[in-house]
C-alpha cells in the first residue's frame, strides 16, 4: 500500500487581535458613529464607551483597552484635565472638533499621542492613526498643526521683539508685528512653494520630525524627504531652522 507524503507542516497563520479601544465623547450620536464605524472591523473594536473624563477613566481602568479615543470640551471632567491621568493607563489620541492653539498645545504637552480634528480624516487613516499612536508614532492632522504653527509663530514674533535694535524699538509693536507678518507673506508670495509644499513647510517650522509629518499629511518619510528637498532649494536655505526663519519672516 502507498502511503502518501503529508508534505511540509506550514506554521499555523498568525490571526493579529483587533485592537481595543475607548471612545469618549460626550454627544452620543458621534460615539455612536465612532463605535459603529470602528466596531464593524476585523483591525478594531470598541470595549467602551464614555460621556466625560471621569468615565473614561474608570473604562480604561476596567477594560485596559489598546487606545483611547478622547474629546476636548466634556461636561463634568472634559478631556484636558483627565488626559494626565489616562495617558498612565494607555495611550490617548484626542478626537475633537476643538482646534485653538493653546489646547492642541496642551493636550500634546500632557502626553497626548496624536490630535485629530473632525474632518480631516477618513475612516482608514483614522483606523491607520490608533495603530500608530498605540505603537507611538504621533499623528497630527492639518488643523492641529496649523495651530501649532501659529504658536510658533506667536513665539518667533514676540522672541523677535524683545531683540530689537535701538531704531527698530521705536516702532510700537502693534505694528511691529504687522511688519513681520507682512515680511513673512511677502517672502511666502515669492517663494513659489506649491500648496503641498507650503503645508510641509508649515509643519517644520512647527518643529515637527519627518516622521511626524509624513504621519500628519498620510505620506510616507521617503516623499517628505523629497518635499523638503525642493522646498530647501526654492528657499535657498540649507537647515531646517534657516528655512523656517524665512518661511515665518523672522530671519
């Protein structure tokens, strides 16, 4: 009798677990939404839902979930003063329509692992996003960023002025500031960036990385390196601080 050969044994296939997720929000249509679009994947699931800061913390406490999904403005416990006591529970990514450069500012510097503002993203960069701020890679969408260009900005101006030669003190500081800005627009104006460019050149004078900013415009680190080659030669500006000294009138 012929016994037939089995063949190699194949290891098992490796079935990747979904990760779990908190939403907090306090309108219950959009954690409504965010728990069906999310629920209904293989890659994701929500283990809970929460209306205030409060509750998302006892929900990442008893469910110790992958990521938590966090808005600004909530009753009771909104989502700045629960992030510092979240971010020791799992990683957060705040999911808001609040966009104001202080909170973005905040919500990073309390531990925040990415800002996304409603909008600005669809369902599988949102999904892209959790895996990646769950394994620590920031991601920032255009909005947030765009505030934390004009903190920067906010910050070049006023460090500007308390520099001023003699001549240029005389110059009240209302319209001091008017000036940079204009200098910055002028510069802008003839700098030629294309529109794709002048957001990535946004996003460095924000201080951000290249891995940052391909995370924040969905590219990968290869097309940014390229972007910020051709955004260096039109700038003709050979670092990342001279060029953003021009790009924000400051140089």
């Amino acid at each position: 009798m012929q016994h037939l050969n089995p063949g190699p044994d194949f290891p098992p296939a490796t079935v990747t677990a979904p990760l779990r997720l908190v939403v907090a929000d306090d309108n219950p249509v959009i954690r409504a939404g965010l728990t069906a679009l999310l629920s209904d994947r293989e890659d994701t699931t929500v283990v809970a839902e929460a209306a205030d800061g409060r509750e998302a913390y006892e929900a990442a406490l008893l469910h110790r979930p992958d990521v938590i999904l966090l808005d600004v403005r909530m009753p009771g416990v909104d989502g700045i003063s629960a992030l510092p006591h979240l971010v020791r529970l799992a990683p957060v990514m705040m999911l808001t329509y609040s966009h104001e450069t202080e909170t973005v500012r905040e919500a990073l510097r309390l531990g925040a692992g990415g800002y996304l503002v409603h909008g600005e993203f669809t369902t599988e960069q949102l999904v892209r996003a959790v895996r990646d701020v769950r394994e620590g890679r920031p991601h920032v969408t255009p909005g947030a960023a765009r505030a934390l260009v004009t903190g920067l900005r906010e910050s070049a101006s006023a460090h500007a002025e308390s520099e001023l030669p003699p001549v240029l003190g005389l110059i009240p500081p209302q319209n001091l500031s008017q000036l940079q800005s204009d200098v910055g627009q002028s510069y802008r104006s003839r700098s030629q960036l294309s529109g794709r460019e002048a957001e990535i050149m946004d996003l460095i004078a924000s201080g951000m990385t290249n891995q940052q900013i391909a995370a924040a415009c969905f590219i990968s680190e290869k097309t940014v390196k390229n972007h910020i080659n051709r955004i260096f030669a039109k700038l003709h500006s050979t670092t990342r601080s001279q060029a953003a000294a021009k790009w924000l009138g400051v140089a």
